[in-house]
C-alpha cells in the first residue's frame, strides 16, 4: 500500500466542503414534501359514488406472490369498461417497499397499491405520515353487488380493525387467514387418533403418536414466531379478550396473568417431555413443513397459506386439514373453537395518488363477491367478504379452514400488538425459542416478555396504538 | 467506461497573453482536470452524497416514507449506547474480527506455501499443487447468497452433511444443532467465512510467494534451514505488505457479515441476539421498524468502526516499513 500525503490543510478543506454541502445534498432525501397535486373527479352517482372522471387513467402495483396478480387483472378488465376509455397501468412485482418508498417520499405513488410480501412500505409509517387514504368513504359506499348493503356490512369479522390504524381505516386487506395446527387427516383416521379439545387430551394423544414411531410435533424453529401463535391463543384462551386488550394497550403486568404463564408452562412441557420432533429448533418452514409431509411428525403449526406453499411437496392422499388450538382447561373464557384470525393482502390507496377516485372505486369493484370468488377459486384461500366460497368445491384443508371460521364466529383471536410494534414481536419471539428449546424457564420468560413490554412502553419514540 | 474516453475538454475561454511557460502549466491542469472530472462528479453523485445524507439522517427521525423529517439532535446516538440488542452485535463483530482474518490469512498463508514450496526437496510445491490451487479457489466464484444456503443445508441437524458424515463415522455425540446453539452459532457463521475466503488469499500469497526471488530461498536451503524457519525468517517477511492488506480487506468483511447471517441463521440473528451483527440490526431498523434516522445512526458508528479499523491496521504497516 503507498502511503497517499494528505496535508492538514487540504483535509480541513475537504472536510469544510462536505459539511458546507450537507444539508443541501440532504434535501435530496426529504424533499418531497406533502403537497401532491389534488386528483380531479368527475359527476358523482349511485353507480359512480365517488365521482370518478370516465378517462382518468389508473395505477395499480400490487405484490406479485403465492396467490398472483391474475385476479387483479380480470377486475382491471372490469374496471376499464365501466369507465370507457381509461388506461389501466399495472405492475405486478416483489419488493413494493422498495419500488414504492421513493415516489412516496417524492409525493408521486400509484393510486392503487397491494402491499404484501418481504421488504413492503410500513404502513404504520405512512399512516403517520399522512400518505394513505382514509376509506371511510369506500366502507360506507354501496356495495358492488347490491347497492342497499354497505361494504361495510358484507365483511368477515375483524378485516375493518385490522386495517384501523390510530383511528382511521386506511388498509384494506384481500385475504382471510386463520392459523392453527395442522395434520394428515387419513393419518388421523388410520390411526384412530380425534383431534383434542383441551391440552390434556393434546399430550395424551401426544403420547399415543409417540408409540407409533412418529414425532408428535415440529416447528419452524428458524422461524420461532409459528411457536408463538399456539402460546399466544391458549393465553388468551384462559384470559379471555380483556387479557388480549391489555397485552395489546401495554398494561402494566399484563404478560404476568396466570393463563400467561400457563400457556408458556404447556409449551415447554411439549418440549420437555420429547414430543417435538429432534432437531426442529434449526430447521426453516420449508425443512420442518417438509419432513410433516413425509411423515415423520404428526402435527405442526401454521396458517391457513400451507396448503398452497406445500403443493409441490405434499404427496396424494395427505389431505392436510387444520385443528384449532386446544384450551388449557375447560374453564376456557372463549369457545373452546376459538381461534386467531386476520385479514392480509393490504390493498392502500395513497393520498397523493393522481386518481384517487379511480382507486376507491377499483377497491369497491376488487371487494365485490365476484372478484372474490374468482380469487378463492383460484388461490384456494378465504377472502375476506362473506360467503365468497359459497358453490365452490373447496380442498379439504381450505373447507377445514372454512369451518374453523365459522365455528369460532365472534371469538376470533386477533393481537394487535404484533402489527403495532415490530420491536416487542421480536422480543417476544426470540424468548419464545429459548424457551421451546428449554435454555430459559417459563418464568423467566415470562419476566424477558413483560420487561419488553414495559421497556416499549416507556419509550417515548415509538408511537403508541389503543385497542378498544 | 465510455465517460473515462470523452474527449478531453480545454479550457473554454481563450487564454490571455500570457508568458509561455504559464501556458504550459494551464494546459497542464486542464487536462488533469478534464480527466479527474467525470470520475469525480460520479464519486461525488454515488459515492460522497449517499455518506453524507446518511450522516444527516442519522440526526433525524426519518421514517422512510415521509416527505419531511424532524431534527432530533444527538438522540439517536444515545440510543445506540442503550440498545442491547446493537451491543450484542457489536460484540459479536469484534469476535469475528478477532478471530477470522487471523484464521483466514493462517490458512491461507499455509495453503500457499505448500503449494509454492511443499514439495519433500523444499524447492517446489506440493505434488498436484496446481490442481489444489483451482479447487481451492472454487468458494471465491460462488455467490455469498449461495454458499449460505449451501451451508444452511450441510448445517441441518437432521439430514445435513455435517451430522451425517459425523454419525457415518461413529461420532453420534459430536452432532450439534448448529446454528440453533448459542454457543456455536457464531462460529459456525465463522468456518462458514473463512471457507468462502481462504481460497482467494490462498492465490494471493501464493502470488506473492513466487514473485520472491529464488536465490533467496536457495541461499536458506543450502544454509540448511528447515521449511518452518524459512517460512519465518524469509517468506513471511517478505509477504508483509501483502498480508497486512488481506487484514485490512478481511476486517471489513468481519465488520459486515450481514448477508450470510440473514440468510443461514435462527431468527435471523439468533437464537437469541448470538450471531446479531450490526448490518443486520441496521438493516431491521430500517426496512422492518421504519426508523430510517436510527438505522442511519447505526450505519455512521458501522462508518466510523471500519474507518478507524483501516486506519489502525495501516498506520501498522507504515511503522513497519520504516523499521525495515
């Protein structure tokens, strides 16, 4: 290496030069401003209740995943013979974050946007940032299919919370996903097995399962929040849905209720007494989810998008369907069907978008009961309207799914925290492995989880979230 | 690059009368200046503006997506020193460049020397040292991407190569969750580096090593010297300047690490915070919690950790040069 001479003078200069050009140079970032244009409407009627302008055209990017953007396209179809003449741009495509901060930042977005998938805008953020949207005006416009039923009123429980961020409905999610635990029905049968209600009758089957051979359960290990899910409802199980409300709003002790703590005791027991499956604490969900379908562990954890991401790896005959969570005890404060459910597939529409109109309007076509059944028909998932798999032949997993819904009815466990604060999810998560694994006790984790949670609610530069 | 072929620019107005060899010395400059220009405007564009709006974001509270930010001061950097989470990468990037450019450069430097000057005469290298040389740089022209996936594979405990190979031959109790153990996940992230790395400093030094005049090494074997001694005595110090380089280039891959442990690792980062390097905080900060200053802030302390690295590691070199 040849030592390059660097005299003071010429440093200090050069150091002068970069501190002078730093606040110009960094204008660069922030310099978009709020103040996109206003996007012009048109006359407004009851099959155009938001006045939208016949040839305005219309922007739509949307996460191009599991399910596709196909359904999009047909609607898009739709949407470009109601209002004659308009052009339709439409980008399917993976990391919307991305693709999309930028023309947020420069107060130029799309005017429709799916944020879905790895590396999506945080909505949280743009909501506070006044980038997105309020749909109040799209959940009280008359529905797609029959103008006397509001939008409003034709959705599953849960989809208007779920997309309620610090008091305004700004996200509007496509899809219904319930999680659970999952097994091979004609395992099931073959072998006599029923599915529990409680946990006791769980480690007894548990046990049963053992015999045979098989490891009674894996799970994500690379992944510990699948562990977290089945923790998580059985606490809530126990405490009921104030118990939820008060992890949720960050109460003082709130992760010290004893359902808490029972809920972590039954999980270290799974571990404890050898029903998971060796080795599962490192495998990633394509390892563990793998080595289910092969049949070396009976039950495992996960949401109701398995069946789709296994498709190449299940064999025939697997017939995959999903169980809920068993109670603790019977002295259980919800149906012992109690099970967490959410909306996902967040469609937004930007504030500072040209036609924000077009966009309301392509959502309240996007939502209608045609589109959905098109879209559960050919991704095999629940949309988030009623009765949108009413006359289709549903898989058995997405029936079992189906069922699971309607079974646990107003009881659906939904945690908010998780969506609030990433920070408090990780925390919780990285104990939950530790705990699974047994290097901490369920006390101790009790005591990690609720120091998080104190140590987030103390911390004045994250905004804070109330559920009601 | 086609900016770097540009015709070079005069001097646009036409200069004054002017004694000649002033003239000579302005069109001297002109030319340095045409040809520094566009490479510099480049540099200043993607290279100096990106570092210093980093500098400035660090001291906001940018959250990615917002057309303002506010002006928050030092807080930023007073949160870093509070942050857990960030100290444990800390710790474990300073355990990573303690321990893998050393490994690396030791390897590596054994591996090239064999290959030069292993053979039984002393004189030559090793039988097959040719064919070594190309296998052992095979990991330099994979992608990190795939080496971590490669390895997230041999590292699964129940069908991964390691355990397998370790029960083939009898060694059932050796097998290990390995990246699902606190204690081992960070070296396992480690061997992983260094095997991706040695081969290419292996090349480098063996390089060297040949450039080194043989009468050097011909005047030790007559003297009687043995292999170790020579390799001491002569072939080390003479490769001085090179390993001080690979030091500098291996600290700063120590210093990142971030790809291989989101891909390969528990959580990513885990279990439990034991492979969390700065990069991936960073890189969570920013595109999973939204806090665009935070994470910038972490970006400028990564900045200063490396930069003071670099300096120390050649400030080194220079001392030694002048001793010698």
């Amino acid at each position: 290496m040849s030592s390059h001479e660097i005299s003071r003078r010429s440093m200090l200069r050069a150091a002068a030069v970069l501190g002078l050009s730093v606040p110009t140079l960094a204008a660069c970032v922030t310099a978009g401003g709020n103040a996109g244009q206003q996007s012009q409407g048109g006359d407004k009627s009851s099959t155009n209740p938001f006045g939208v302008k016949a040839d305005a055209p219309l922007e739509v990017v949307v996460f191009k995943g599991a399910y596709g953007d196909d359904y999009v396209i047909a609607a898009e179809a739709v949407y470009k013979k109601q209002f004659g003449g308009s052009v339709i741009d439409h980008k399917g495509i993976q990391k919307v974050g991305d693709t999309l901060r930028p023309r947020f930042v420069a107060g130029n977005p799309p005017d429709v946007v799916n944020n879905t998938g790895a590396g999506r805008l945080d909505i949280a953020a743009l909501t506070q940032s006044q980038q997105l949207e309020n749909l109040d005006k799209l959940l009280d416009s008359p529905s797609w299919d029959d103008p006397n039923v509001k939008v409003r009123d034709t959705l599953l429980p849960g989809v208007i919370e779920d997309g309620t961020y610090d008091g305004s409905f700004v996200r509007f999610n496509y899809a219904y996903t319930a999680w659970g635990l999952w097994y091979s029905k004609p395992l099931f049968e073959k072998n006599g097995w029923m599915w529990p209600q409680t946990w006791p009758e769980m480690l007894e089957l548990c046990e049963d399962i053992k015999k045979t051979g098989v490891a009674p359960w894996t799970y994500q290990g690379k992944f510990p929040e699948y562990m977290t899910d089945p923790l998580l409802v059985m606490a809530v199980h126990g405490g009921g849905m104030d118990l939820l409300k008060a992890i949720d709003n960050l109460q003082p002790n709130a992760w010290r209720h004893e359902s808490v703590k029972a809920a972590a005791e039954a999980i270290a027991e799974l571990s404890g007494k050898g029903y998971l499956m060796p080795g599962s604490e490192a495998l990633s969900h394509t390892e563990a989810q793998a080595a289910w379908c092969q049949g070396k562990a009976a039950i495992i954890p996960s949401g109701s998008w398995l069946e789709a991401e296994q498709k190449s790896v299940t064999p025939a005959g697997f017939d995959m369907v999903m169980g809920a969570v068993p109670s603790l005890s019977s002295s259980s404060k919800l149906k012992t069907n109690a099970i967490h459910a959410a909306s996902s597939e967040a469609y937004l529409v930007p504030s500072q978008g040209k036609n924000v109109q077009g966009g309301l309007e392509f959502l309240r076509m996007l939502f209608s009961r045609n589109a959905m059944k098109d879209f559960a028909k050919a991704v095999g998932t629940l949309p988030s309207v009623k009765g949108a798999t009413e006359g289709i032949t549903m898989s058995p997993a997405l029936s079992s799914v189906a069922e699971a819904v309607k079974k646990a009815g107003d009881d659906t466990i939904n945690y908010r925290h998780r969506i609030w604060y990433p920070t408090l999810t990780k925390a919780v998560d990285d104990a939950v492995a530790e705990l699974v694994t047994r290097r901490i006790t369920p006390a101790e984790w009790v005591d990690r989880v609720q120091k998080a949670a104190d140590d987030l609610a103390k911390d004045t530069s994250i905004k804070k979230y109330e559920r009601k | 690059m086609s900016v770097l072929t540009r015709p070079v620019e005069r001097a646009a107005a036409p200069a004054p009368p002017a004694p000649s060899q002033r003239r000579r010395l302005n069109r001297g400059y002109g030319f340095v200046i045409g040809a520094l220009a566009p490479a510099l405007v480049l540099h200043l564009i993607f290279i100096v503006s990106p570092y210093a709006q980093a500098f400035y974001l660090s001291l906001t509270d940018w959250n990615g997506v917002a057309g303002k930010a506010n002006f928050v001061g030092f807080d930023n950097f007073a949160r870093l020193a509070g942050d857990s989470l960030f100290l444990d990468a800390i710790k474990n990037n300073l355990l990573l460049l303690l321990l893998m450019p050393a490994a690396t450069i030791g390897i590596g430097l054994f591996l090239a020397t064999m290959i030069q000057r292993g053979g039984a005469n002393g004189r030559s290298g090793v039988k097959g040292a040719r064919f070594y040389e190309i296998v052992f740089f095979f990991p330099q022209m994979l992608s990190v991407a795939i080496v971590a996936v490669l390895w997230g594979f041999a590292y699964n405990p129940n069908n991964g190569l390691i355990n397998g190979v370790l029960r083939a031959i009898g060694l059932d109790g050796l097998a290990r969750s390995w990246l699902a153990e606190p204690g081992l996940a960070l070296f396992a992230v480690m061997a992983v580096m260094i095997w991706s790395g040695v081969g290419f400093y292996m090349v480098l030094f063996s390089a060297a090593i040949d450039a080194i005049p043989k009468e050097i090494f011909e005047a030790a074997l007559i003297d009687g010297s043995t292999g170790w001694t020579t390799f001491r005595r002569i072939t080390l110090p003479l490769l001085r300047d090179n390993v001080q380089v690979a030091f500098v280039y291996l600290g700063m891959v120590a210093l990142d690490a971030f790809a291989l442990v989101q891909i390969m690792t528990v959580g990513p980062g885990g279990p439990d915070g034991s492979t969390e390097v700065m990069g991936l905080s960073l890189y969570r900060t920013a595109f999973e919690y939204g806090k665009f200053g935070y994470a910038s802030a972490m970006g400028v302390a990564l900045f200063f950790g490396t930069l003071v690295f670099a300096l120390v590691a050649l400030r080194g070199n220079k001392n030694r040069t002048e001793l010698a």
